[in-house]
C-alpha cells in the first residue's frame, strides 16, 4: 500500500497554520470589535487575496460578517468592515476577562469608527516594531472607571516597549487650547506617579507641527486645584509625530 502519512501531515500543518490566523485575527477583533480587510492583511502579514480568503471562510462559520459602512475616510464614500458576530465574540473572549463584546454599526459614530480605523493602524505597526502589552480605549475606559486617581487623562491607547509604559494619543481633528490645558495637566500628573513614561501623539501631516507650538506656548497647567510653570521635564515626554513617521520610526 502507498504511503500517504506524509499528506497526513500537510493536512495537519495547514489546520494548525489556519487556526493560527483565525486565532489571531479572533483575538485582535476582541479589543476592536470590527477592522478592514487591510489592516487584518498587515496583522497576518498576509496578501490581499491570503486575508480575505480566510475572512470569508471565517464569516462562513459564523465568526465574522462583512459590512459596508459609509464614513469620512472611506474611498467613493464607501468601507469595507469586518465586524465581530455573538458567536465570534464568544470564541474570542478571555475566559480570565469574560466579556463578550460583538460588532453593531448602529452603536458607533462614524467619527468614532474613523477614529478606531486610524488608531488600528498605529496599533498593527506598533506591534511590528516590538511594541508589547498594547491596551485599546475600550478596555482603558473600563480600567480608569475602577481607579480615576490613577487615571488622570484616559489616552487612545497604551503599549510598552523596553520596559517603559507610553500613552498614545491619535488626533484626528484639533482641540481646544483650554482642553489641551486640561491633558496636559493629567499627563504631568501621570507622568510623576509612574503610571506612563511618555505620551506619543500621532497625528495629519498638516496638524503636526501646529498642534506641537500649541503644546508649547501652554505656560501654566492646574493640578489639584494649584497653578504650576510647565516643566520642561514634562514637554519632553511629549512627542508629535505623523502617521508616516510613526510608521518609519524605528
């Protein structure tokens, strides 16, 4: 009789090697509930045709379900969204965190969801470049809730690299000078008790540079009620970069 264990094996890789990638994209879904087919593609490190193949047999298996969602960033008013379903939410919770949280477009904004697409990017990049322990806003807020003493200003995002704990601010759109007032007052709270060791914020080209002089003419910050100089030691935790120098910066 031909010996066929060897296609035995081959089939045994690939179920394990695909499991891998639904794993994966199942455990990046429960932080974010819902991703493009592009940035699940970086994520996997996989071509365009590779990321949906597994996207549609995962969405066969009821685990995902594709949407298209009109909002600001999209190409011809239009994106395509994979959204985590029940069942998909089931498979990926934690079971020493459960919380089974699915995707529903009617419950987000569409600011909100642009909002998410570009801190996903940064988050994907991220996690290329050794950046480790990555917390998205939806568990931050959940975390600050327990402990607003600790969490003066809730950032967009956490992550650690070397060892050291950086917040992560990405601005789409500018804030009011007072409400920068009001971050930059959290940070340098934030920033003496240990809880990060630096805000990176991630922004449009042409909001870089102006949102950076804006940091640097606040003079005075008010922290419990008492008003204090801006130390220098507090500016230099803050970085500006834009999307493109994130994604460069080694």
């Amino acid at each position: 009789m031909k010996d066929t264990s060897h296609f035995i094996h081959d089939k045994d890789e690939q179920k394990l090697r695909t499991e891998a990638k639904r794993n994966k994209i199942l455990k990046f879904l429960s932080d974010e509930t819902f991703s493009t087919s592009e940035i699940l593609g970086q994520l996997l490190e996989l071509s365009r045709t590779a990321t949906y193949r597994t996207l549609k047999s995962m969405e066969k298996e009821g685990m995902v379900k594709l949407y298209e969602i009109e909002y600001e960033l999209a190409q011809k008013g239009k994106q395509t969204i994979w959204g985590l379903t029940p069942t998909g939410a089931l498979l990926a919770t934690d079971l020493e965190d459960f919380h089974v949280d699915h995707f529903e477009a009617s419950r987000i904004a569409k600011s909100t969801m642009a909002h998410s697409i570009a801190t996903q990017r940064v988050k994907v990049s991220a996690r290329k470049r050794g950046w480790e322990e990555w917390i998205s806003s939806r568990k931050l807020k959940q975390m600050a809730s327990k402990d607003r003493n600790k969490w003066k200003q809730i950032p967009d995002a956490l992550a650690v690299k070397d060892g050291k704990t950086f917040a992560f601010e990405i601005e789409r759109t500018v804030k009011t000078p007072k409400r920068y007032e009001s971050i930059l007052a959290g940070y340098a709270e934030m920033f003496v008790a240990g809880t990060v060791a630096g805000t990176i914020y991630i922004c449009p080209e042409n909001l870089v540079r102006r949102l950076e002089v804006l940091f640097s003419k606040i003079e005075k910050i008010s922290i419990q009620g008492r008003v204090h100089p801006v130390h220098e030691n507090v500016r230099k935790r803050i970085k500006f970069l834009t999307l493109e120098q994130w994604s460069e910066k080694e």
